[in-house]
C-alpha cells in the first residue's frame, strides 16, 4: 500500500544526527514534520514532491550555535550565505550585544554601536522586547532563530557605560529585566566581556544574574574576558560562574589564539574536563583568523562612559600617548593582553568610500608615514567606530584538537557585513563536512554530523529538532559527501557552498536542486522553560 506524502526523499543514505552508522532509507515529510522512515525502501511512498536523493546523504539541519544574523534576517529574505551552506537553525543575540531588551534611546546607540557587526540595513527597528523581536521573526525569515539576551545590553540600558558594579537596585533591575526576556522566549544570556559595557562586569553580577537564566532552564553563553594571555584564566572565571549559578555554560567561539597559546588547545579541554560538575559545551568555527569590530583592540578605560567620551580620549595627545602605549607595548584587555601585531589586523569593512582601499589591507601595510597605531586611531575617528577587521592570528592544531571534543558544536561567528567579511559566515558547514572530514579525516561524517545537529539541538533544549526521526520537525539537509565544499575565500567571501543541493526548514524546501526558493518558512524558537 502507498503512502501519500507531501515530500519523500527516496533512497537517501539517512545519517541521522546521533553519530550512529549511516543507513538506507526513504524518507516521508507530512505537515512539516518526518511522517515516514521507511528503511525497505520497498517505493510504497509517494509524494506530492518526489526527490531521488540516491548518492546523496539527508541529515537533520545544520545548527549554528553563533551567528550574527540579528538584522540581515529581517532585512533579506533569500539569506543564501546561511541557508546555501545548510542551516536551518541560527542562534543570535551573542557577545552580549543584541537589540532587545532596549528602549528608544538604546535603539538608536546599538544601531550605531554595532553596525560594524550588523550594518544599517534598511530595517525598521520597531521592536523593543525580546518578545516582540521574536514576533518579527515570526512574520516569516529564511531559517528558524532562537534569542540569548545580550548582557551587555541589559548593562546599558540599567547603568549606562559606567565602570562601576551595580548597587543593591541595579542588580535587581538587570534580574527583573533576564526573568522577562527569559519568559518571553530568550534559551539563555550572551556575554561579551572583551566589549564594553559587559567588559566593566564582575563575576559576581555574572553569577547573580545566570542564577535566574537557570531558573528559566536556560544557558550561558559568554565571549569571554580573553583568547590571548589570560585565556586559561578567563575560561576558568566561566566555569566558575557556571558552578556558582547552576547555569550550563556554553563557551562561544572557543579557541586559544595568539603565539602565546601555540598548541595549548589541550589545557582548555583538560580544563573542561576536570570540571564535571558543571554542565559546559563549546562551538567553533573551522578557520584560523577571527573576525571583529576594530574598535575592539582598544583598553576598556579608553571606551568607558560611551563613543563620545571614547572620541574625547582619542583626540586628546595625552589620552592617545597612553593608548598607544598599552596597544603597541602592554597589550590592552580588549586586545586579549597581547601587544598588536599590526601586520595580522586587516581591514575588512569600511562605511566611508574614501576608505574603500584600504579594505585587505593590514594597519601596517596601511599605514602610510604614520605609526600603526595612530593610524588606527585616526581610522576609528574618521569611520565613528564602524571599521570591522580580520585577525589572523589561530593556529591549526587547536583547531583540530577543540573539534574533536564531546562537548563541541558548530559555530560560524560570522559577520555578513563589510566589504570583505570573513568566509566563515558562507563556508562554515561545508568547511567542516569537506575539509576536515573527507580531506583531512579529523572527524568521521556521521560523528561531524551529530556535532553539528543534535548536540547543538541537545544544548538549546530542542526536544523535536537535531535528529532525523519520525515525529520530528522537518529541518533536513541533502549534500553529497563527495563534493560538499565551502568556496568563500577571504578573495571572495560571499560564494556559495557546493555540494549541498536540499534544504529543508519546517517542511518547505529552502533550497531545490540547487537553487534559492523563494520559501521563508523559518520562525524563532522559543524556550519553554518556566521559572
């Protein structure tokens, strides 16, 4: 008897997300979600769509656990970068800063603050809440979102750019503020502690406010104070907090860059390791260089009290001496404690045109007759703080090591503004299913896969997503493992990936044979937790 579908994938070799053997099988979607598993692939289902996927691997949908889509979902419907390369899921609102909870004074300085991350896209901001933010989404978006509050965020709106830890009132504010968000649907809270103003945060309201993040059954997500000296040190406070809140703690980006942690990817997972009691998972994203605001390599001092004070500082000759001196000789905090090799910070994103040939360029190449870092500092000045940049500055054996972690999760971190932005936020899930797993063989496919999927699925509470199983949301990717390949170059950042011909978002295909659909059928994806 035959089996009425709307789609059915036949002969699809199913790598379903729980790192298992792959298997044969057809493969039945109904009303969005897997009807049928049937592995006989005896041809007794039928679909309204029938697509022959012989040769071609279905696995549940890639989840990138940090992305930067927060306004480039609203403002391009088709968001091939992300949707070409396989994901269904993206979780947004990260390092802290994000544009909800907020209110109209703190819309117009994080639509500034952050446009070397986002841009200024033609986007009206009319939310304010986590929830309405989310009811935007739900208007219809390329994939499907989940929300952290953005720490930094809730610090701003509480306490402006002070320096200060919060009174008795503050701190309670900034709770009140994380319960709400957290009810409306936020999965956890970012934190950005390299950025100002989450920078000027202890540990102690860190712990103060995670304690109600996991009330809500959420995790915490924070970019820690350091990925240069002091790393160790910084991913150690995290676990702390975690330890001390009872909140999961999820570590962004997680890496150990910079010469002073040249093959030192073994201390952090011996770290994580030794710290059982405490629920921790990591993402990463499978290139060498990162990627930034510019204006991040500045001493948290020079940022205090907001951008204007920040401009006083920098055209004062005093101010600047200083300045110059911990970027060229101490290393400042938002450097990761590290003196700038100004031959490894390119510039990838300019807004003014007088600039625009600087982009590819390192300071130091740039520079002109000037010092690097004056250079720098007159280049913050004249883009308002909106310059991004490529650090190079990884190394390939800790890539490879924090991959193959238990605790690992796909992460793009990827900018999709700026001139030449990082490949990352294009090539991120085919660099991992090419690259590492057929070329260089670090991971085996389906043990990628479930890095990938139900991992990532597992960590943000997602009961009937990351798998491929009946009863299960029909996010799904068809790619062919021998040609899947990430072709965005840091030449040409913004090429699709190859290889990927199927992407499925709540039961509508995203992608056809290759081609952008014009379905958006991705929504947000709340927590269901309860306080």
């Amino acid at each position: 008897m035959r089996v009425d579908m709307d789609v059915v994938f036949h002969g699809a070799d199913v790598i379903d997300g729980t790192g298992g053997e792959r298997f044969r099988a057809d493969v039945g979607i109904m009303s969005g979600r897997i009807a049928v598993i049937d592995p006989d692939g005896e041809d007794r289902l039928s679909g309204v769509r029938n697509v022959d996927a012989s040769g071609l691997v279905l696995s549940p949908g890639f989840i990138d656990m940090h992305a930067h889509s927060d306004l480039a979902l609203l403002a391009d419907p088709e968001h091939l970068g992300k949707v070409s390369q396989g994901c269904t899921l993206e979780v947004v609102g990260q390092d802290g800063l994000g544009y909800a909870p907020t209110d109209d004074a703190g819309m117009c300085l994080l639509w500034e603050q952050l446009s070397a991350w986002n841009g200024r896209p033609q986007v009206s901001p009319d939310w304010r809440t986590v929830g309405e933010y989310l009811d935007r989404l739900d208007a219809g978006c390329a994939v499907n979102v989940a929300y952290l509050l953005p720490h930094g965020t809730i610090r701003m709106a509480t306490m402006g750019w002070v320096t200060a830890r919060p009174d008795d009132d503050q701190l309670n504010a900034m709770r009140r503020t994380v319960a709400h968000g957290m009810a409306e649907g936020a999965v956890g809270m970012s934190a950005g502690l390299s950025y100002p103003p989450g920078m000027f945060a202890d540990t102690d309201e860190l712990v103060a406010l995670c304690e109600v993040v996991a009330q809500y059954g959420g995790y915490f997500s924070p970019h820690q104070r350091s990925y240069g000296a002091g790393a160790l040190e910084g991913y150690a406070e995290m676990i702390e907090i975690g330890r001390r809140s009872g909140c999961p703690v999820h570590l962004a980006h997680a890496t150990m860059n910079f010469e002073v942690n040249r093959a030192r990817a073994g201390d952090l997972l011996d770290l994580i390791d030794a710290s059982s009691d405490v629920d921790i998972t990591l993402d990463s994203y499978p290139y060498l260089p990162g990627a930034t605001s510019l204006a991040a390599l500045l001493p948290s001092w020079a940022m205090a009290d907001g951008p204007a004070e920040c401009r006083r500082r920098l055209s004062d000759p005093v101010t600047r001496r200083r300045v110059r001196h911990e970027l060229d000789v101490v290393g400042t905090d938002g450097g990761h404690g590290v003196p700038v090799d100004w031959t490894t910070i390119e510039i990838s994103g300019v807004v003014r045109d007088e600039h625009r040939g600087l982009v590819g360029m390192s300071i130091a190449e740039a520079r002109g007759d000037r010092s690097p870092s004056d250079f720098y500092m007159d280049l913050l000045l004249a883009e308002d703080f909106a310059t991004s940049c490529i650090m190079h500055v990884g190394h390939e054996e800790n890539v490879r090591l924090i991959m193959r972690h238990g605790g690992h999760t796909g992460g793009s971190d990827g900018l999709l503004v700026g001139d030449r932005p990082h490949p990352r936020a294009w090539g991120t899930f085919p660099r991992y299913l090419g690259h590492y797993v057929r070329d260089e063989k670090v991971l085996s496919l389906e043990e990628c896969v479930s890095h990938l999927t139900s991992r990532a699925a597992a960590r943000l509470g997602l009961a009937d997503r990351g798998l491929v199983r009946e009863g299960m949301v029909a996010d799904l990717v068809l790619f062919d493992p021998l040609t899947v390949k990430d072709t965005a170059t840091f030449a040409d950042p913004r090429s699709p990936a190859v290889g990927i011909p199927y992407v499925m978002v709540n039961g509508r295909l995203a992608m056809d044979d290759g081609r952008r659909t014009d379905v958006v059928a991705g929504r947000s994806v709340r927590s269901r937790g309860r306080a």
